[in-house]
C-alpha cells in the first residue's frame, strides 16, 4: 500500500480522530506486547500478565484502555474472562511499523528498496543512486 491509496483529505475528521486515538492507545510497548500475545491464543488476564510480565492488576489497566477503543474483546468462559484482539488489521499497521523500524537499523537488510519513477528522477538530479 502506498500513500497514493487512501487519500486522507476525503476522511471525515471524527473518523481520523478516532484512529488517532487507537494509535495513541497501542503506542505504548506493554500495550503492544499484550496485543501480539492475544494475537497468537485468547488469554486471560493472569495469563496474559504472566506472559508479559506484568501485574494482573496493570494488564487489567491496559485491557480496559484497550477494550474501550474496540481493540480487544472479552468473553466469559466458565469462571474465566477471556480476550482476544477484535480485528486483526491493526495488527497489520504494527507489522508495517515493526518492519519500517527494522529497515531503518539495519538498511539494507531486506535488499534494495524500490523507487517511484518519479523519485528515482529526483535521486538522479541530485547525484544519489
């Protein structure tokens, strides 16, 4: 995906205050590492918690921050309450951040990256291959 495939200005305003909101919600790194544990197996807080090394108390926390925005869901099993991430494509917008961190520490690891036309003009007119 580009940044030619969705073009913001068309976005109502309350729409990207709401993903700001989401975004700002997961940018926080326990946050994040609860997100990927429930992405791999519905947990339950004491599991969760235990997976990421927190307290119960603090995953709880998270989970109510996380639940209010839809990112999470829980659902009653027997004694236990059990969460799950809702929609996995914000898990796709964390990949594509994981992945843009690692090219920028390590460029050139994956390969060359692709050029637009268009860039590889301007690289050309600056001297830069």
């Amino acid at each position: 995906m580009t940044s030619r495939d969705v073009d913001l200005t068309s976005v109502p305003d309350a729409l990207l205050e709401r993903a700001a909101s989401a975004l700002r919600v997961l940018a926080h790194p326990d946050r994040l590492r609860m997100v990927d544990a429930l992405a791999r197996e519905d947990l339950s807080v004491g599991e969760l918690a235990a997976r990421v090394g927190l307290t119960p108390s603090a995953c709880s926390q998270h989970l109510s921050q996380m639940k209010a925005h839809g990112l999470v869901s829980a659902e009653r099993v027997a004694r236990h309450v059990r969460y799950r991430v809702t929609d996995p494509r914000p898990l796709a917008v964390i990949g594509c951040i994981a992945r843009h961190l690692a090219d920028v520490a390590h460029p050139g690891a994956a390969g060359p990256t692709r050029r637009s036309p268009r860039r590889n003009a301007r690289a050309r007119k600056a001297g830069v291959r």
